[in-house]
C-alpha cells in the first residue's frame, strides 16, 4: 500500500502496512494491569482466533490480578516494576496455578518492561503511564515489533528518538484521539488535510472560570464526566493538560505545524477528533466512549475488530455540542504548544514537572490551579533547550530530574506560603 504523498513520512500512516502477518498475532502488553491493559485483555479474551498474549508488565501493586491475567492469557512471562513485589507475585501465581502446573518466567526490575518489549512477538501494547514508558517504547521499535501506543508521554519526551527509530507504519495510535485521526487520514493524501481537530470533554469544570477553579477538591477533580481512566490521566484531563500534550502527540505523530492543529471542547465525547480537508469537508470518527474501540485498532490494524466496542443506536435522539476552548481558565494547551515547538528536552521537562505537580495534588499539598502555575514556572525557568544536537535519552533523564525536583520546590513552597 503507498504511503502519504508528502515527505517526510508521518510516524502513524494508515496507509502504511508495516506487518501483514496472517494467523493470531503474538502480543506483549505493557502495563497490564492498569486501564488499558485490563480493557486489552478483555478484546484478547474475547478474540483469541485473532491474538495471543505471551507476555505481561505491570508495576507490581496489584499482583493478585496479575496472576489471574496470567493464568487466563497462560503468557510465558510476567514481570513487575518493583522487585519487592516479586514473593506476593509468586505465591498469587502458585494460587492460580495449583499445584504441579509449571509458573511463568518472572522478570523484575526497572527493565523488565523494557526486556519484554524486545522480546520475539508481532505487537507490543504499550499502557504503561508516564515517561518511564520511553525505554519500552524505543526497545520495541528497535526490535522491529508493530508498537500500538497508549503511552503517549514516551513519544511526547522522546520525540526525535522515537521518529528516528520508527519505521513507517510501525506505530499505531491508541488514544481515542490519535486512533480517530488516524482513521480520518485513510480518507486522503497529506496534501489533502488543511487542519487536525482534536476533541476535549472539557473534563468535570468545563464553563468554569479560573478563579471558580481555585478551591476544587481532589474528588471533584476524579469524577470524570465520560471516561473512566486512572487518577493520573483524569487530572490531567481535568486540567487539560492531556489535551496539551496529545496536541504535541498530533504533530509527532502526524508530522502536521502547531499552527494547523485546533483543539474544540466536545461534551459528550461522541466525536473523538476530526480531519479537515483543503476542499471544505470534515470527517469526523465517533463511537460511544470506550477504549476498547481505540484499542482494537491498535492491535488489528489493518483488519478491524468486529464488536471491538459498542456502537450508537440510531433510534435514540442524542445532541451534539462544539464549544471552543477557553485558554485563560486552562492554559495547559497554549503551555503544550509552545513547548512543543521549542522542542528538545522542553517537553520532557513540560511532563515531569505536570507529574509532580498531579501527585502533589493528589496527595492534598498542592492546590488545583497551583498545578499549571508551578509547571509553567519551571518550564520558564528551563527556558529554551539548546539546539544544534542530537537529543539523547541521557538529555531527556538529565532534564526529567531537574525538572522533578524544581517542580516539588516550588509546590513546597506554594504550600508553605498558603498556609503562613
């Protein structure tokens, strides 16, 4: 199948078959225990004609679910982030078991996901949450594996180190954003898009002003109006700093200027994104809210899934709303973007900083708004990022910690200022 008309080739292409490989196709899932692992599992479960699972990662706090997934999916190996997790993982995978039934290899360690993702299978599913997904993601694009990508953070801080590793087609998106796009674009040529248009919920304070915003609770900000993720994306989507840093995934991914990439605020999370083109038209990929769909593609493409998730009923009157979004109360998008374009290791210290900030949120030592204030002043203080070389994962871990430890300065000291 011919690629795109333009160069350079775009990291996603749905023109692009990068592995035709017939029969049930060989899966290592990365963060399996976790939201998008659990829903991957769920399709595998219910399609085992189309895929096998050989291998699991996770980090190693919910070890009894672990063990069950590898008992149902019967994978070769099993490996958790934590070591001291590894006794609790034995003796839940010897209940599983019983006795006389051979266990699987446990791998343990801050490499373990990394190893698995070299490992010999046709698709690496990578839902490991974070930047701590960039060494996983690089292995199994050197390994020459089909990389469906749930991590977006990996692309986001590892940028010229992904898209120098990525082959055409290898990479399949599977946020429900980046999976819409990447359906929309089967519709025409690169030359052929005039705009990318990513969709928001607008989280649970959508309409609300920044300074409604200042007292909000944690629990406010987990209650989700649609989607049901872990803690650490639902802030991030209650701040819409997710939609920020999938504008900088859109671009990557899509190889498409900042400046042709629009977010709009979609309530109902119907539309997941949309393709404009240069003669008028938008198509537009719409689904119920569920992962499984985006999922499905990640792991199928080119072939799709049938009842992967489920679809509308037409027979029901439903509406549709398009608002457009408002960058005083969420600054997040503009801060993406233009970290974005400064580019080198600015978005690598752009994630690590929002990281800290959400646990310190979480955690009840940071106020909501106090979030983007504080990742807005360490990407300022790290200003612009040298350029003229090539990054490297030393420069992204490098910046990752300084920005980790300025952002938990600066988060102690808005708190003991608060409370002075």
């Amino acid at each position: 199948m011919g690629g795109m008309s333009d160069s350079p080739a775009p990291l996603a292409d749905p023109h692009v078959v990068f592995d035709a490989t017939e029969g049930p196709r060989d899966l290592v899932i990365l963060g399996s225990t976790g939201s998008i692992g659990t829903q991957a599992i769920d399709l595998v479960l219910r399609n085992p004609d189309r895929f096998r699972v050989t291998a699991l990662s996770a980090a190693g706090g919910r070890v009894a679910l672990l063990a069950e997934q590898a008992r149902q999916l019967r994978v070769r190996t099993v490996a958790v982030a934590a070591p001291d997790a590894v006794p609790a993982l034995r003796e839940a995978l010897r209940e599983q078991y019983g006795t006389g039934e051979p266990l699987p290899e446990i791998l343990a360690g801050p490499e373990a996901a990394t190893q698995l993702a070299a490992g010999d299978c046709h698709t690496v599913l990578n839902g490991i949450t974070g930047s701590i997904g960039l060494a996983p993601t690089l292995a199994a694009l050197e390994a020459g594996r089909t990389l469906a990508l749930a991590n977006k953070e990996s692309l986001i801080v590892g940028g010229p180190l992904v898209k120098a590793l990525a082959a055409p087609g290898q990479i399949i998106p599977v946020d429900s954003e980046h999976a819409a796009l990447f359906q929309a674009l089967a519709a025409g040529t690169r030359a052929d898009v005039r705009k990318l248009v990513v969709t928001a919920s607008g989280g649970p304070f959508r309409g609300r002003t920044k300074s409604e915003l200042v007292r909000v609770t944690r629990e406010e900000a987990l209650a989700h109006p649609t989607w049901a993720m872990g803690p650490v994306i639902t802030i991030n989507s209650a701040t819409l700093v997710n939609k920020g840093l999938e504008v900088i995934e859109a671009h990557l991914l899509y190889d498409i200027p900042f400046d042709r990439i629009e977010v709009v605020v979609h309530p109902q999370s119907y539309v997941h994104s949309m393709v404009e083109f240069t003669d008028g038209s938008t198509l537009a990929q719409a689904t119920p809210p569920d992962m499984r769909g985006p999922i499905a593609i990640g792991l199928g493409w080119p072939q799709r899934i049938p009842d992967a998730a489920p679809a509308f009923d037409w027979s029901k009157a439903s509406s549709w709303e398009f608002f457009p979004l408002d960058n005083e109360a969420f600054p997040s998008v503009g801060l993406a973007r233009h970290v974005g374009t400064l580019g080198a290791t600015a978005p690598a210290v752009f994630n690590a900083a929002n990281e800290e900030c959400v646990d310190a949120f979480l955690a009840g030592r940071l106020p909501f708004n106090g979030i983007m204030d504080t990742v807005t002043a360490v990407v300022a203080e790290h200003g612009t990022p040298a350029t003229g070389t090539s990054l490297t994962v030393a420069d992204v871990l490098e910046a990752e910690t300084w920005a980790r430890a300025r952002a938990r300065e600066l988060s102690a000291k808005a708190t003991a200022e608060a409370r002075a």
